[in-house]
C-alpha cells in the first residue's frame, strides 16, 4: 500500500507546474451532462421527472467502486445494505428488507433489464457491462411491474448495437491475490442484427484469518459470469432484444462471528464445513413496436432460475464445548416467470399516458434430506425443513398527465393488484435432551399447508412546475402495498399470517440547473405513514429463522436529501447526503435472546404487557432496524491534459453511513448497534487514445465493521482492498 500511495503522490507532483498550464479550461467549458431516467418506460431527463433517484452510468460504477449492490450505500442518499454474503438486505429510507428468507416479500425491488429480481437472496450478481443504475427512492408501481413501499433499483445492462464492430477487454490485480478479467464485444452481424457479449472473472482470496478444525474456503471469491444479447431491428418501428445471462458465484462460506466478540473481525474460529454457492440463469425478451401515430407497444417476458447452497458454522466458534458445534446448512431453488405489456402514448401532446399488464410467478422449493437443516448437537439435536413456497401476482396499472401551459402538469396514478400464496412445509425436530440443556427445543414433528390471497389499489397524484429551463417542483401523495403471505414456521404452532403492508407517501422536490449548467441539484423532502408494517424478529424457538410480524398501529418515517454534482472544466464533482427519523407504533414483542424466560400467549403485540419476567418488551416509538439517520457522501476527481492526447485523473470519494440498530430491541450490551461507517475510496487514472491504466484503492482507511447481523452472528463489510487495472478499447 505505501507503494501504491507514493507512485500516486510522485505521479501528481510530477504533474505540478507543467500540466496545471494545461488543465486550465478552455471557452466553451464542459457543464453537466443530461441524466436520463427509464423508471417511467419512457427516456427522460431526470432533472425534469418527478421522482426523488440517482443515476450511475457504466463509468460511473468503475470510478466511484461499485461492484455489486452492497456499494450502494455509499454513493446514493437515503441507502443502507446490510450483507452477509448470499443474502443481502437493501434498504432505502428504511424501507425495504431486514429479513432473510427467499420466501419474503421485499419493499425495495431490484429490476435487470426490466426483470423483477429474486427477493433478497441472489442479488450479488457483480456490475458488469452496465449502461445505467437507477435507484428510485419512495413508492413505486404505477409504472413498474411490481409493487414497492420502499423504492426500487433498475439495473440497464449494456444491449447490442448495429453501429459499429467495438468492445472492451479490462484485467485487474490486487491484493488478496484478487485477479479480474472483464470485457464485451458488439458485432453487428447483418444491417438488422447485431450480437454482445459479454464476461466477467473473478477470484480472490479470503480476507480472513480461520482457524479451527473447518473445511471448506470461508470468504474465497470464484466467480464466472456471461451474459450474450442478440438485436433484431428490421425497421424503425419494432426493435427485439433477447438476453440470456448465467452467473456462478462461489464466496466459499461465510466470515462470520458471534455478534457480541471483542475480537477482530477478521480473525474467526470454525469447527465446520462451509460452503456458499449461487448459480443464477436469467433470459429476457423485450420487444417494442411503435405505431405510426407514435404510440409504443412494449412486452418483457422473462425466466429466472436460481439455486442455492450454504453450509455454516452456526456458532462462529471452534470451541469445544456441548453447544460449540452448531452448525446450519440449506439448499434453496427458485424459478420466476413473468410477463409485462405496456402500451404508451407520444412524448409529446396535451395528454401523455402509459398502461400496463403484469404477471409473476415465483416458486421456490427447499428440498428434504439437506434442504434445511439445523444441527446443535451434530446427529443428536437437530431440525430439519422442506417446502415448497409460491407466489403468483396479477396487476393492471397505469399513468396519465395533463400538460397545461406555463409548464404546468397534473400527473395520476393507479394500480391494481392480486396476489396469491400457497405453501406446503414440513418440519422435524429431534431432541433426546430435552428439559436437560437449557433453550433446547422439544421434540416434534409438524405439516403446515397455507393458502393466502390478497389484493390492493394503490395510486398517485402529483402536481408539477417547470419554472423554466432550469426550475422543476414537484409535489405528490403516492401510496404503496407489500403483501403478506406465509411466514416461516415455529414447528410448534402454525405462525401468525403476515398481513400487506400499506404506506402513504407524501412528497416535495425541488431540481434546479444553476451555474450556467455546471451544478446540478436535487433537495426534498418526505412525510410516510406505514399501516401494518412488517418487521423481522428472530423466532424464539427454532434456531435460524425469523418471523415477520405486523405493527398494528401507524409507523411513521420522515426525511429530507440532497444530492447534485457539477463540472468545472476539468474538475467533477458529485455529493448527497440525507436525514432520517423514524418512529415504530405502538407495538410490543418477545427478545429471542430472553426465550428460555417466556411463557405461552405472554406478549401480545398490541397490548402487551411488558414485562421482563417473559420478555416481553414494548418497542413503541424505536427507530425501525436498519435506517440509519445520516448517510452522506462526497466524491472529486481532476483531469489533467498531457499533451494532446491523455490524461492523468486522480479522484476521492469518500462515503458515510451512520450507526443504526440492526434489531429492534436495541440492546447494546448484544452489540445490536451496528457502528457508522466512514469510508474512503482513491485512484489514480491514467488515459492515452483506447489505453487506460489505474492504480486504485477502495476502503482506503482500512475500516474494519459490522455489514450486518443475523442469528446471533456478525458479518463485516470488505476490508481495503488495492491494486492496479488495465483496460484497452476497441
């Protein structure tokens, strides 16, 4: 590392006096350049469409380091993720998921290429050949596929163009022996076809120290990915673009530790097997026919496959004692298909307007005999689970606007929407000791079968201002719907039904373009009042579940955030930051932790009693689980000229998330306070014709912290990473 800082510090010194005559902008300087937005189907600029979003190019994701959805966090306002490897838990305002079932429906949603995701698991897919990210903040529905209470990201891979044979090749290394091939390659095969594909590689080494009598590679990265897009464009009118991706994502097992060590995170015992595995299919045909008059018929029709296997040390330990090895392994499948047309008017006119039909079915299945199953005792105690868990969603949606003069426009909203739920879970636990080992379950055996059908109006109303060319406000009220559906089991009684949850959005904007066009802006504010809303509580009687209960009166959330960037001749800038207050409704439930303390029917979550007697607690007015109340960040960069034909760029950025209560019980003698997060990315580009070579460094402070914590385990965010990457254009 003191290597990479001193070529990068004597590279700028070099600099000095000979490139600052050069990097003096010239007349006509740069300003900032137009964001486009396709979160309402349509190609907009952002700074002229009344939803509170950031926007990420392809170039974007490589200078600020974002690699995977986890990096989110870091260069958006309002964000949070928490990840622990195969499952992350994405959060926006707050809102999204802090449970780690596939089963769960997720307030915050995550599109590719128009594909409604996997809930959850499956999500670490890298950041390849991207063209944009888009990550929408607030309730959305009106337009997408399916509904969301929190917000949604939209992920726009890179699709084949007819213009022109191009591509790139990039290879990097680094330190944990971290070696990366990525590239793509356009080639138009005739005037109305053209194929792109694309790849991605990737391995590097633990970042943790593991002793103990463990198998398995605990924190290895292997991964493959490719993803092949053909175009078929035989006139002006229909445009067809189908997609197929495969992914294989090998993380060798988790890095974790018992959630109240006073040890480094990095250095961790284990007396297990460990394995992570994922392997995700994903192929989307998208077809657009636009009519003479200027209306577009649009259909997205997709399938997804993904499967599953982990195997962990569910203690974090490699201690010898009678509970020191627990250990939890699973096999998860699921498959979506899905099915949305949408019919929308000219970009033009008095009146503009966009419907759309939606279908979804996801099936997921955990198969017996390995599909779930938890060990205490290895052979002796131990649970096991297989089910067999589906979802199906029929919607109908729209939006409509009237454009008065004076750049004034009325914008409304409707959603329809029809979920069903069945499942099918069996359950077996085996417990000799029983009675003899405290917090042991008892013996049993259970068959569950639920059926739950729900369905929802949701809708939209705003009032819009164009001020003028660099003026936009915006106000909306929007409401939002997650579903309920089956929760996980008890084993010992059928669980409670988790009921929809329901929210009201009020909103206010301001986007402005000032300086000339060199200073982009975005400031607004939110008002959320959350009926029913849904939280994760570990189950108080089987190890490695949790049950998702509802609040039963009004939780509210409200906030404010800014964001902007601006460009000065040679030098860019971009910024967000974001306030956050959150109060839980009345509302009590049991601490697991306290389980062997409670009592049947001793906490009701309306009414309660507290008492600590049955741990029973009342949680009224806490700040909802993982919403931290600051985020910020900041980012720089420089382009220095050399010569007439290349740059020497270096940037910062640097990124903050505040501390925030990963349960809502908010014990900190249990460590539940996940500390605030500061941290520091830097590189140093250097760029000549189609050849660019940078030395970069991402967690550049070395911070070691808790990402997230689940089942009594700590995982922590990657360490400092460092090392050079080449990259050649063609």
């Amino acid at each position: 590392m003191a290597l990479l800082v001193s070529v990068s510090a004597g590279a700028l010194a070099w600099g000095g006096g000979a490139l600052a005559a050069e990097s003096a902008p010239a007349a006509g300087q740069p300003t900032v350049t137009e964001l486009v937005v396709t979160a309402e189907h349509r190609s907009t600029n952002l700074q002229k469409t009344s939803v509170a979003a950031s926007v990420l190019t392809g170039a974007d994701l490589t200078t600020r380091a974002v690699n995977t959805v986890d990096q989110i966090q870091f260069v958006t306002p309002s964000a949070s993720v928490e990840n622990s490897g195969q499952s992350n838990n994405l959060n926006i305002r707050g809102i999204g998921k802090s449970e780690t079932a596939s089963t769960t429906v997720v307030g915050v949603i995550i599109y590719r290429d128009g594909l409604a995701t996997f809930p959850g698991f499956f999500q670490d897919e890298p950041f390849y050949d991207i063209s944009s990210i888009e990550v929408l903040r607030g309730p959305q529905g009106t337009f997408q596929g399916q509904n969301a209470t929190g917000g949604a990201v939209i992920v726009n891979t890179m699709s084949p163009s007819l213009s022109g044979f191009n591509g790139y090749i990039q290879g990097q290394y680094g330190n944990y022996n971290d070696g990366q091939i990525r590239g793509a390659v356009n080639m138009p095969i005739t005037d109305t076809l053209a194929l792109r594909i694309a790849v991605n590689d990737e391995y590097h080494d633990s970042f943790a120290q593991v002793t103990g009598p463990y198998t398995g590679h605990p924190g290895r990265l292997l991964e493959w990915n490719a993803r092949i897009g053909l175009l078929w464009q035989p006139n002006s009118n229909l445009k067809v673009v189908f997609k197929n991706e495969y992914s294989y994502i090998d993380q060798g097992g988790y890095i974790s530790s018992p959630q109240t060590a006073n040890y480094d995170l990095f250095t961790i015992g284990n007396n297990a097997n460990n394995l992570q595995i994922d392997r995700v299919f994903r192929s989307v045909l998208t077809a657009d026919y636009t009519l003479d008059n200027g209306i577009d018929i649009r259909s997205i029709s997709g399938f997804q496959h993904a499967g599953g296997a982990l195997e962990e040390d569910s203690d974090g330990t490699n201690g010898t004692g009678l509970l020191s090895y627990e250990t939890f392994q699973d096999r998860a499948f699921e498959d979506i298909w899905s099915q949305e047309l949408n019919v929308i008017s000219p970009d033009s006119g008095f009146v503009r307007w966009i419907g759309g039909l939606y279908y979804q079915h996801d099936a997921t299945t955990i198969p017996p005999n390995g599909g779930f199953t938890d060990e205490v005792i290895p052979g002796v105690v131990y649970g096991t689970l297989n089910a067999t868990y589906s979802r199906e969603t029929v919607a109908g949606f729209g939006q409509g606007s009237l454009n008065f003069s004076h750049g004034v426009q009325i914008q409304g909203g409707v959603r329809y929407s029809y979920t069903r739920e069945p499942s099918d879970v069996t359950t077996v636990v085996v417990d000799p000791y029983y009675g003899v080992v405290p917090g042991l379950p008892a013996s049993a055996v259970g068959h569950q079968t639920q059926l739950d059908e729900e369905s929802a109006v949701t809708g939209k109303v705003a009032l819009i201002w164009t001020v003028n060319d660099s003026n936009y406000l915006y106000a909306f009220v929007a409401t939002g719907n997650k579903p309920g559906g089956a929760n996980s089991t008890t084993l010992l009684s059928l669980p409670p039904h988790i009921k929809a949850e329901n929210v009201t959005d009020y909103e206010l904007g301001w986007k402005a373009t000032l300086l000339d066009g060199h200073l982009r802006t975005q400031l607004g504010g939110y008002y959320d009042r959350y009926d029913n809303f849904q939280v994760s509580i570990d189950s108080p009687t089987v190890g490695n579940t949790s049950l998702i209960l509802n609040v039963p009166n009004t939780t509210v959330n409200y906030g404010v955030e800014l964001s902007g960037d601006a460009v000065f001749g040679a030098l860019r800038i971009n910024f967000s930051g974001s306030y956050l207050h959150s109060s839980l409704g009345r509302f009590f439930a049991v601490d697991p932790r306290l389980a062997a303390l409670v009592t049947a029917a001793s906490c009701d979550s309306a009414t309660g009693p507290a008492n600590p007697l049955t741990a029973c607690t009342d949680l009224t007015g806490r700040t909802i689980s993982d919403a931290p109340s600051w985020t910020a960040n900041i980012g720089a960069e420089y382009a220095f000229r050399i010569g007439p034909n290349a740059t020497l760029t270096p940037r910062i950025d640097y990124g903050y998330v505040s501390s925030e209560w990963a349960t809502l019980f908010q014990d900190a003698s249990q460590d539940d306070l996940l500390g605030a997060r500061s941290l520091v990315n830097a590189q140093l580009s250097y760029a000549q014709g189609t050849w660019r070579i940078t030395a970069y460094s991402t967690n550049l402070n070395n911070l070691h912290y808790v990402s997230q914590e689940n089942s009594g385990l700590r995982f922590p965010g990657a360490p400092r990473q460092y090392g050079l990457r080449l990259q050649k254009s063609f």
